[in-house]
C-alpha cells in the first residue's frame, strides 16, 4: 500500500472538498461534495452526536445515494451549514428527483466549538448557513487541512485539532480516503510528548516522522483529557468521511465506516466517550469499476481505520497559530 499523489480523500475520483472558515468566529464548515453517484452510510460511536438526515443513510431505508456530507463547527447551529450547502447544489440543478422536484440530499454532522476563544456574538442568526454555501461553492480537488473549514476551533487535550486528511491505495488499485475534523476528549500524542499514537501508521513523514517512542512512561500511559486539563468537558466530537472509490452496495459501505471508527481509536485515547458525538460518513464512489470479495474487504476494512489514523494525525499536526487561541499547536 501507499499513499495517494494528494495524500488527500480527493484522491477518491468523484470527489471535490470545499471550506469556509470564520477567523473572529474560530469555526468553519467543510463540504464534501459528491460529483458522481456515490452510495452513502455511517456510524455513531460517540454518545453525544449532533447530525441530520442519517437516518436515511441505514440500508434498509431508501435512499441509496447523497449529493454532499456537511461535517461543521458550531454545535447544533452548525446544522444549518447543510442548508447552505442544499441551497448551492440545488442551484447547480443537483438533487433527488421527485417528480419536476429536485431534493439535494445532504447529510450533516457537528462538532463543539463554542467555548476556543471565538467571538460567538452572531447576532440573531448563526452564520453556518452562509459557511455552508461559500463551502460548497469553492470544493476542489485540492484543499486546506489544519485551521481551515470545521476544523479552524477544533481543540483536543492539551493540543488544538484541526482538518485532517490521507489516502492509500491498495495493492489491487482501489483507493480510500479519509477526513476529518479532530476535535476530541482525548490525546491525539503520547503523554505531552509529540510523538503521535498514529505513528505506526505514518507513511512518507507525514506527520512530521518521529515515530512511535522509544519506550513508554508511567505519564505516556496516563488517560490525558480536557477533563484532566480543566478544559471545558463538553467541547468535544471528532467527525469525519471514510471514501473509496470501490464498488460497494450500501450495506457494505455501512461496513466501511463501523470498520473506520478504529482509526480513531488507534489516533485519539480515549475515543467514543459519552462526551464525544464521534462519527463517521462512508462514501463509495464506484469509480474504479472494481467489486470487492469478501477477502479483499478485510484489506480495505484495515485501510479504512489505518487511513482514518493518519488523517487525525495530519490534522493534528498542521494546525497553525491563530489570534486568539487557547491551546497551543503541535508545532509549538
């Protein structure tokens, strides 16, 4: 396996990534849009989520495909970034049809970042929903990690998060991407040392190529959290969007994204806590024209969490310094 030319989820043909970012506001939006017919799921690990049409994601329920995945700031104001970005694809004629309708089908998620320093005085409406269109309109193949889009506020324990991404592509040419705003309870680094705990998976240097420590303290092994920091316990919720460009019925993408949960659980200690909403989208894109036996998933499965590892990582890591800020970066 190896790294994709972007080492970003883009990497997926039929994928585009856009972000809107408030500087005075420490939030932002990122947008994920869908330029080819791409079957959707997800799966909730964290036990306070925040997110809006993923009950159409399950298998069982109709709708098999989406047009955009909304990850945003702002808690539950962030919700309204997918009426943005629905506003957007419906200009671009995009949507379910029904009937001489079009329904843009945008499935959202939301992390915590109303207590990192932010002036979040927006008057009588949150600005989300603007975010969320300016987000849409600008995706590309090529985007801001770090401090950008739903990761611009993101904080984790004694660190501040941020947008991350990675790509692999497998021995048998199927590629997989992840994103994802890392905006956790927990660590995304052993102890207050900066060695990554996705250092076993780092390809290239990525993430700055310290590997894993040498050995492990009694401090390395201790549980490092904003609890523990005094850090405000309710700011939390690491989101993200596993892709592959795999060919893959909805029950099998529903897979995909159980399976990439591991990755935060191999990045961020601890994860899935009863105060995280952690989450992840899946999206298969088919564009690679290849079906996957059941041999092949177990390596696609394992890409899926190594890859969503290393993308927390990156987040992580290319975090910048920003006015205002209440946590320091992984640079410092």
């Amino acid at each position: 396996m190896k790294r994709g030319n972007k080492n970003l989820i883009t990497d997926v043909v039929g994928l585009r990534v856009g972000n809107a970012s408030d500087c005075a506001l420490k939030s932002g939006v990122t947008v994920v849009v869908c330029d080819l017919v791409t079957t959707a799921a997800v799966h909730v690990m964290g036990g306070a989520p925040g997110t809006r049409e993923t009950d159409l994601l399950e298998p069982h329920n109709t709708v098999q495909t989406v047009d955009a995945i909304v990850l945003s700031g702002g808690s539950a104001f962030g919700l309204d970034a997918a009426s943005g970005a629905q506003a957007a694809l419906r200009e671009m004629g995009r949507g379910f049809a029904v009937g001489p309708m079009r329904v843009p089908i945008v499935p959202a998620a939301i992390l915590f970042d109303l207590l990192n320093g932010g002036n979040k005085d927006w008057g009588l409406y949150p600005p989300y929903r603007d975010l969320g269109y300016q987000a849409t309109l600008t995706a590309n193949e090529v985007f801001s990690t770090g401090s950008a889009g739903a990761g611009t506020g993101a904080l984790t324990a004694g660190l501040k998060g941020g947008l991350g991404s990675a790509s692999t592509i497998l021995d048998n040419g199927v590629t997989v991407g992840a994103l994802v705003a890392v905006n956790a309870l927990g660590s995304a680094t052993w102890g207050q040392t900066k060695h990554f705990r996705a250092a076993g998976f780092e390809i290239d240097g990525e993430f700055g190529a310290l590997g894993l420590p040498t050995t492990l303290t009694p401090e390395m092994k201790e549980i490092r959290t904003k609890l523990s920091l005094s850090q405000p316990k309710e700011a939390n919720t690491t989101i993200g969007v596993i892709a592959t460009d795999a060919v893959l019925t909805k029950a099998e993408t529903k897979r995909l994204a159980i399976s990439a949960h591991d990755g935060f659980a191999h990045a961020l200690w601890p994860s899935h806590t009863p105060m995280d909403g952690d989450l992840i989208f899946a999206l298969a894109t088919g564009a690679s024209g290849k079906a996957i036996t059941a041999e092949d998933f177990i390596i696609l499965s394992a890409a899926a969490a190594s890859t969503m590892a290393r993308a927390v990582a990156r987040g992580v890591h290319d975090a910048t310094v920003e006015e205002g800020d209440v946590m320091p970066v992984w640079r410092q």
